[in-house]
C-alpha cells in the first residue's frame, strides 16, 4: 500500500459538508499536517509529528507515531494507539480499550470509561458523556438533584457547596473520583 505524503493529502478536495474522507487502511508519512474536520477510516496508520486540525474523527485501531498533535473536537473509535508526546484539544472523545504512550496529555476529554488511562495528563476537566447521565445522577443525589436539562457548569455550581463532603465521600470509585477531582479541586471556594 502505497504512503500517503503531504502532496497527496493537499490533492484532497473536501465533500460537500466540507470534510476531507480519507479511506480506511490509509497509510501517512511522517510530518503530514491536516486541516480541520478531516474523517479517516478504520486501521488508519499515521507517522511521527503529524498535526490535524479540529472536529477530526478516526475510525477503530487507528495508529499515531510519537509527538502527533490533535485539535479540539477530535474524535477516536476503538482500540487506537498514540505514540509518546501526544497532545490533544478540548473536548475530545476516545473509544473503548485505546492506549496512550508516555507523557501524552489532553486539555479536557470527555470519558466515559471505568478505568482511568494509563499515561494520559489531563490538564483540565474530566466531562462525563451523556451516556452516563443516570449513572451521575444516582451516585451524587445524597448531596445534590441533577435534572434531565442541567449542563455541566450548572452541575457544578450544585456541587460547589458539598465540594469537601463529595471528595471526601468513601463512596467513589476510582475513575469517578478522578473525574470528580478535575472538576471540585480546581475550585478556590
């Protein structure tokens, strides 16, 4: 299979969503820059040092070399793997079982896992998906009600005045006290 090289990623003409597809088994050399909202298929395989612009999304067992960096709103199926040095946007979402090499981090992600990831720095908050909705709802109603409607900020705010007895709870699971961590320690009050 041949490699795709910067000249031929340039080639590449948008949709008329204004998204680049890229097939799945695409192969890319190292270096390769992306613009935003660029879709790649599944077994995509990327070298080292290559940057991709915000609102991307990856299929399943995607591979990424060593220092790739990703925008905001990216997106990754299953089972893919990022090489060391890794950096990621806001607001990006990974599937099931990936894996992180050292030193990777993530200004925020949206998880819902249960297991926290090995090798991933998350610099700021933790945002549980929708999916886990009921499940936050049920583990945080001894000290606050979380209605259907309430965003993330608005959870918080809830949560601001039970801060101490919410991180102190005995309850938490791991993951959950992780994710909780990013968004109460931070929290001068």
């Amino acid at each position: 299979m041949k490699i795709l090289t910067q000249k031929d990623i340039d080639k590449i003409k948008p949709d008329k969503n204004g998204i680049k597809v890229f097939p799945r088994f695409s192969k890319f050399a190292i270096g390769c820059s992306f613009g935003e909202r660029c879709s790649f298929g599944e077994v995509c395989s990327f070298g080292e040092d290559c940057s991709f612009g915000k609102r991307c999304s990856f299929g399943k067992r995607c591979s990424f070399g060593e220092v790739c960096s990703f925008g905001e709103w990216c997106s990754f199926g299953e089972d893919c793997s990022f090489g060391e040095w890794c950096s990621f946007g806001e607001w990006c979402s990974f599937g099931e079982v990936c894996s992180f090499g050292e030193w990777c981090k993530v200004k925020s992600i949206f998880w819902d896992k249960i297991y926290i990831p090995d090798n991933l720095t998350v610099e700021g908050k933790i945002f549980p998906s929708g999916k886990t909705r009921v499940h936050w709802q049920l583990r945080l109603s001894k000290w606050v009600t979380i209605s259907d409607d309430d965003c993330y900020e608005e959870i918080l705010e809830k949560c601001k005045t039970y801060k101490n007895k919410i991180l102190k709870s005995k309850q938490w699971l791991p993951v959950e006290k992780w994710i909780l961590n990013s968004w109460l320690k931070e929290q001068g009050q």
